[in-house]
C-alpha cells in the first residue's frame, strides 16, 4: 500500500515530527512526500536522502509560502 506524508518544514530542515511520521509510514509500506512551499528545494534535496521514500512530490508556489491548510488541501 502507498502513504503520502505531508512534510512540516521551515524551508531549510524537515521538522522532527514529519521524521517520525516517515519512519511509521515506511513500516507500512511505501511512502511518497508531499513537500508544499516557497523556495523550499533544500527540503526536497534533504528528503532524498530519507532512505525508503518511493516519490517526493515538490508544490514550490507563492500559494504555499505560508503553509496555510486551506492552500495546502
């Protein structure tokens, strides 16, 4: 089965809490990220990193600057 988790950055570092969300959904199966945000590509370079992540999916739009849910959903 696939899981999308919705990365919590501050556009330089993934917060701790997306870390352990990742780690508990590779357990389950495959894990695809959602990374939404302005000028956030240091995120998407520190995510390829995660070992098991099958897809990193990258919103870099003025929309999502704030990470906002409503924008977001």
């Amino acid at each position: 089965m696939k899981y999308l988790v919705y990365v919590e950055h501050d556009n330089h570092n993934i917060k701790d809490a997306s870390l352990s969300a990742i780690s508990a959904a590779a357990v389950l199966g495959e894990v695809h990220l959602l990374i939404a945000g302005l000028d956030c590509q240091a995120v998407a370079a520190q995510a390829q990193k995660i070992e098991g992540i099958a897809k990193i999916h990258l919103a870099n739009d003025p929309l999502y600057a704030h990470q906002l849910a409503e924008n977001v959903a």
